[in-house]
C-alpha cells in the first residue's frame, strides 16, 4: 500500500542511512580500540551538538523507514486496510521515534559542555 | 505395437464457492498440448467440464491455467515439458483454474478484475490530436519507442497476474499486465493522457507496490519483461513528483 509519496520517503530514508550506518560502525570499531566504558561513550557524545545531530537524523530516518516497511508487510500479509493501517503507520513511527529520540537526549544531554 | 501411455490428470473441478480435483486418464500423444488434454476430457469423457480457449496458437491470451501448480498458456505447452518422467507411464498434470482471479466453474476464472485494473491504469490510448490531423512522426530508434515496442506484444493472457505474490496479498494492486500496458502508453508520443496516467500508476494499489521479484516476468509467455515496465514507472512517477518530468 505505498503511493508515490511514500515510496520517495523511504527511498530517501534508505539514502540517508547509508552514510549514518558506515559512520555508526567506523566510530564503533573506531571506539573499542582499546576498551569500552559507558564514561567513555558519554564523555564523546554528552553535549554534543554533532552526535546529538548524527543520531537524530538516524533515528527519524529508521523510524520513517521501518513505519513503510511494516505498513507493507501488514498490507500484505495481514491484509490491514484503511484506518488500521494509517493507525498502525503512525503508531510504529512515533513509537520508533520516541524510543529513539529518549535514546539520543539521554547521550547527548547535559554532561561537560 | 507399444500399449498406449497414459498421462494420469487431475482437473479442477467447481465454482466460486469451491470444489476439489478429479482424477481423469488421458492418452498420451505426441505433441500433445496441454489444452489438447483439456479437450480431450471435455469431448471424450466429462463434456460438462468448463474451461477457455479460442486461437490454440498463443495469440487470443484465453486459455492460461494453473499447469502443475505455475501459470501457463495451454495451448503453447507442451505436455512433454511439464508432466515429469514418471517412468512406465505418461507422467502426471494437475490442471487448475488462473491464480490471484474469482473463479466462475471448474477451470474458467473471472477476468473482469484484471482488465478493470487496466482501465485503472489508464491503460487506454487518449489521443492527442484529432483523425484530421497529419500521422505523427515517430523515430523507430528513439527510446521511447524502443521501450514501448519492448511491452506491446502483451496477449492478456493474464499468466503474469497470476504469477504475481503482490497481487495475491494486495487486491488493490494494479497487476504486472496493466503497469505495462501503461508503460508502453507512457512511451507512446502521440498519447496525450500522461499526467492521468502518472496520476493513475502512483496511487495505493500502483506501480510502487511492486517488489521486483521478477515473477511476472519468468512466467509471461511472449518473454515480456512487466518488471522493467514497472521500475520505468517508478522513475517517471518519482520525476512526475519531484517535478522533473518535462
Ligand atoms: S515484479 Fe512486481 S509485478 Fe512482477 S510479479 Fe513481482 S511484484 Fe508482481
Ligand atoms: S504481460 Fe505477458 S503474461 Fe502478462 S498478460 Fe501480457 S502476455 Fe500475458
Ligand atoms: S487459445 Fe489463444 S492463446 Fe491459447
């Protein structure tokens, strides 16, 4: 059940990982050099405005991107169909959303300017 | 002289409201097509058994089937190429009516939501100019026209629609056939209903529905290639919407 409009979003929302994945991995690998502490991580990501951003923009392009998965999926296989199915978007979005945008503030959030 | 073979058939026997296979024996021969087998049994052993059929040269698109469990037209398959080589006998068949489409009796389905779907498409020439006008000029190499040549030896036949898991999960979705019939339209420089027909294939059941598994494709009969049609598609709707298309 994708229109043109979703279907540009979640294209888009695919672009825009690409980049976001291979940075998450190349900091990752990059960051267990040597041990891995919370503090550590914390002391990266806490007040900054670029991790802060980095994993914003992560988290809304997955939860747009995973919402028209599932609304797919659901389409199709469960045969969900008008209001269920746009409940269901939404749902999943803001659902994904909310978890992720907690995830984010919690690093990111106050901490050594 | 050798005992005759025989090709053990089962025929899907029923109507909308269900039914079962039955168990016919039929002669082997030579050459044998598959809708061969299906008159045979009508004419010689059930003649109230319904199915379709018109050209029995692939060209009318009436007479697909469920052959062995995959869309096939019948009266272009061979018997040898699909019943298997059950030794000491003339191999095994099960026929079924067209996936993904109502069934009225036994092997006839209803067409009527497959080539709704094509009028959904707009998948209907609208002329851009009126009879009075000169012929239009169209370059044979141009890619347009190339890609519209690709697509327009459709029979209707319907075999890819049933091929089609999209369409098994997704009733709205528009179907393999129509989106290339719409492509070849799309292509047509003398079709003045463009911006309806972009319109047409971006809506819920459209052209973005497709996964481009490709099914339509290996099982249409003239070697169409639907999937291609669709991705084209996708394109000049993502244009259409960006605004890009001229
Ligand atoms: S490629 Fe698209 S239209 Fe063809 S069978 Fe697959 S989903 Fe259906
Ligand atoms: S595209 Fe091929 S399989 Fe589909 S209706 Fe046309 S001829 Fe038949
Ligand atoms: S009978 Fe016409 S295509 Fe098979």
């Amino acid at each position: 059940m994708l229109d043109v409009r979703l279907y540009l979003l979640q294209r888009l929302t695919a672009l825009m990982m690409i980049p976001l994945v291979l940075g998450h991995l190349v900091v990752m690998v990059y960051a267990v050099q040597g041990g891995l502490t919370a503090a550590e991580i914390l002391s990266r990501t806490q007040g900054s405005l670029v991790w802060g951003g980095f994993y914003g923009a992560f988290v809304l392009a997955a939860s747009i991107h995973g919402a028209i998965g599932l609304r797919a999926i659901s389409a199709e296989v469960l045969g969900l169909r008008g209001v269920g199915l746009t409940a269901l978007s939404w749902g999943v979005f803001l659902t994904l959303l909310l978890l992720g945008v907690r995830a984010v503030y919690a690093v990111t959030a106050g901490g050594p300017a | 002289m050798l005992e005759q073979s025989i090709l053990a058939t089962s025929v899907w026997r029923g109507d909308a409201e269900g039914g079962e296979f039955q168990r016919f024996e039929v002669p082997r021969r030579d050459s044998q097509t598959v809708l061969d087998v299906v008159t045979h049994i009508q004419q010689e052993l059930d003649p109230s058994l319904a199915y379709r059929f018109a050209c029995r040269v692939g060209m009318c698109g009436s007479c697909a089937m469920m052959v062995n469990g995959v869309p096939r037209w019948t009266c272009r398959t061979h018997v040898s190429k699909v019943s298997g080589n059950v030794s000491g006998g003339g191999g095994e068949l099960q026929i079924a009516p067209l996936r993904n489409l109502p069934v009225i009796r036994d092997l006839v389905v209803d067409m009527a939501p497959f080539f709704d779907k094509w009028t959904a498409a707009e998948g209907v020439f609208r002329p851009s100019e009126t009879r009075a006008a000169p012929m239009a000029k169209v370059q044979p190499g141009s890619p347009a026209r190339a890609a519209a040549n690709a697509g327009i030896e459709c029979i209707n036949c319907a075999v890819c629609y049933a091929a089609c898991d999209v369409v098994a999960g997704n009733t709205d979705y528009l179907g393999p056939a129509a989106l290339n019939r719409a492509w070849t339209l799309v292509n047509d420089a003398r079709d003045g209903g463009q911006a309806e027909r972009i319109d047409a294939v971006s809506s819920e059941g459209g052209c973005h529905n497709c996964h481009s598994m490709g099914s339509c494709a290996q099982f249409c009969p003239n070697a169409l290639n639907p999937t291609a049609a669709i991705a084209g598609l996708k394109r000049e709707t993502v244009k259409a919407k960006l605004g890009w298309r001229r």
